[in-house]
C-alpha cells in the first residue's frame, strides 16, 4: 500500500518526494530491455531540457549517490597532466580534496572561511599564484553551512584564466541557475535526490562532450564515466545495473519539476518556505547564522538560544513526524526548504518549534 507521507523532511535531502513519484517505482522492468533503454534516453533528453544544454554536453546518469558522482567526475575528467585547485569553504568542498588524495590526483587546496561565498578576487589570487592549474572544483551550493558560492563571478574568473570548471551543484542544480553557455564548464554533477524531487540512488554528470577527448587515464572502473558514456552511446545501454525503480522515480519527478514551473517554479517555492521559517523562528531568538547576501533557500543553518538543546527539540519534532538536521557547529541546527514542502508544513513546523521553547521555558 502506498500511502501519503506523514513524516516531513526539513532536510537536505533525501527529502520529501510526491506520492506519483513513489507510485511511479512500483514496477518491474529488465535491464536489457527497449523499456529500460527508453527510460534512460527520456531522462537524458529531459534532463537537457532542465539545464537548458545544447548538444556540447551529455548528461551521464551513473549509479550511486551525490559523492559517487562527483567521485566519477573528477576521477574520470582529469587528464594525467591535469593540476586542480580545490576551494574548500564547507565539507562537500573538502570531501573533493579527498576524492583527489584517494585518486592520487595533482591538486592544491584553496581554504576559505566556512560562513560565507568565495570572492572573485581570492581564485584569481589563486590561479595567479600556480600556472599550473587547469581544473577548478568547486561546491555551487555548499550544503554544510548553507552559503552559495556565486556561480557567475566563479565562471567569469575561469573564462579569464581558462580553466576548466567541475561543478558539484548536488544541492543547486535544478534550482539556481547555471551557465552551460560558459566554454570553461567541463563538468556539473547532481543527484537524483535533490532539487529534482526524486528518490536517492541516482548520479547525473553533465559533461561537455569534448572532454572526453583529453581523458588519458582510467581511475576506476566502475565510476569511469567516460566508458559509461561511450557504452550509452553506442549501444544505449549502461555498464552495469542500471537503479531501474530509481529512474522510473526520476522521469516522474522531472515531469512534475516541468508542470511546477521549472527552476523559476522552484526557487520561489522555496523562497517562500524560507521566509515563513526565517520570519518564524525569528520570534523565538532563533536566526540564521549565515548573512542573506551568501545564502540561497534551499538550506539554512540557525543558531539556538543558549537554553535549548538540539537533542531534545529533535526528539520533540521527530515525535510529531517532523525532521530537522544536525549542523556540526554546536548550538546550531538546518533546515531544509526542498522537497514536497508546503507553506502549510513549513508553518506548522515553526508552531511546533514554538510549542517546544514555551515547554522549555524560553523565558527564563
Ligand atoms: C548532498 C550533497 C552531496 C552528495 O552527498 P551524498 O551523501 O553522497 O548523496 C555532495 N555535494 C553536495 C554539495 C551535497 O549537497
């Protein structure tokens, strides 16, 4: 039986998906199949459509979640003779350097201040100070403590310098816009399970087809991208088993990101969950702890008053079916704006959390 959700996920994913997208997996379908090979090619040509590419980029779907494809990404897109500058503002940024030590991929980290977006002036620093970059990764959104990295500036400065761009937009994609037109955009890798409504499993990397050309090492197997491209090419089907109920969840879920607006539809639906939390919360003494000019509404991290215990007020929500999440910094916790939210959840969460700071006894 399928039922509707009760549990509601102010997370950054996974997060709440609607009932024809959970529908939507309940089938049977074989690998090898016309089915399964049209099922891919609707994604693929869907998902174009998304970012508004033209055919200089192919999107590569590969299974996993998030950090496999920004594992294939970077492991596959960087060619031996490849230098990348890592920026880590935040965990996910950090977690590329990692992908880069474990690859024994060349690289230099450019570390920044967690609580706010990278400036245009710190990468041409950067890039100026070692010619021998060539690829910049970089976290669009960076989901840790919820702060945008502005994709513009970060594009221009890369187009000045010509380096290439792998993008980890897990959080953004779908979302905040994103230059395809850009000619040093190499790669942007996404997941199933975030801006797009759908349930986790799946990796999407949009690659620029020429690319693909400078690749003269294989890192890995099963998350070489570039043999998973070639075999979609030519035979239309993956290397391996393919998360089929995953991709029937994923076409669902991009049909309804269509009817609701696309990226536009999107961003001012979570804009307005973001406000109804921020204005909110803010009679409780509860405020976001990164200023407005760095964040986006998909993910934001508050800070309690001293009294509160993240513990306790989780429990407390967890009972009424409401999730929140942790934030590393302590006395701080996020909230997620994605997802099947409504205005409705969003308000009831905001009472919830009222109901709990009267309990605790907010006026102490
Ligand atoms: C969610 C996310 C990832 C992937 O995380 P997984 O746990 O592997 O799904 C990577 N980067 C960013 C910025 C994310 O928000």
């Amino acid at each position: 039986m399928l039922v509707n959700n009760t549990v509601k996920l102010f997370t950054p994913g996974p997060l709440n998906t609607s009932y024809a997208v959970r529908a939507a997996m309940c089938k049977d379908i074989g690998s090898r199949t016309p089915e399964c090979d049209k099922l891919t090619k609707d994604i693929q040509s869907m998902l174009r459509e998304v970012a508004s590419c033209d055919s200089s980029f192919v999107p590569i779907l590969l299974q996993g979640s998030g950090t496999f494809a920004v594992e294939a990404m970077i492991a596959t897109l960087v060619p031996s003779q490849g230098h990348v500058l890592v920026v880590d503002n935040g965990l996910y940024g950090r977690r590329m350097a990692e992908i880069c030590v474990a690859h024994n991929i060349p690289h230099t980290v450019l570390k920044l201040s967690e609580m706010e977006a990278i400036k245009g002036s710190d990468l041409e620093t950067a890039f100026q100070n070692n010619e021998q970059i060539t690829h910049l990764a970089i976290v669009h959104f960076e989901t840790a403590m919820g702060v945008n990295n502005k994709l513009p500036t970060i594009q221009l400065v890369c187009e000045r310098y010509s380096v290439m761009l792998l993008l980890d937009s897990m959080s953004a994609f779908g979302a905040l816009p994103i230059d395809f037109g850009s000619e040093t955009l190499a790669a942007v890798a996404s997941s199933s399970n975030k801006c797009l409504h759908g349930v986790p499993g799946l990796g999407i990397i949009f690659v620029r087809v020429s690319e693909f050309e400078k690749c003269d090492t294989i890192r890995s197997v099963s998350l070489d991208i570039k043999t998973q491209y070639e075999s979609l090419k030519l035979i239309g089907q993956w290397k391996f088993t393919p998360p089929l109920q995953v991709m029937l969840a994923l076409r669902q879920a991009i049909i309804e990101y269509c009817s609701d607006g696309g990226q536009i539809g999107r961003i001012s639906k979570y804009s307005e969950i973001e406000s109804i939390l921020i204005q909110g919360l803010a009679k409780f003494g509860i405020q976001p702890i990164i200023k407005a000019e760095f964040r986006a509404p998909i993910i934001i991290t508050f800070s309690l008053p001293h009294y509160i215990n993240f513990s306790s007020l989780y429990a407390y929500l967890l009972e009424r079916n409401l999730v929140i999440y942790p934030s590393k910094i302590s006395d701080c916790f996020r909230l997620g704006c994605i997802g099947e939210l409504t205005i409705e959840d969003a308000n009831d969460l905001v009472y919830t959390i009222g109901e709990f700071m009267e309990e605790s006894g907010s006026h102490e």
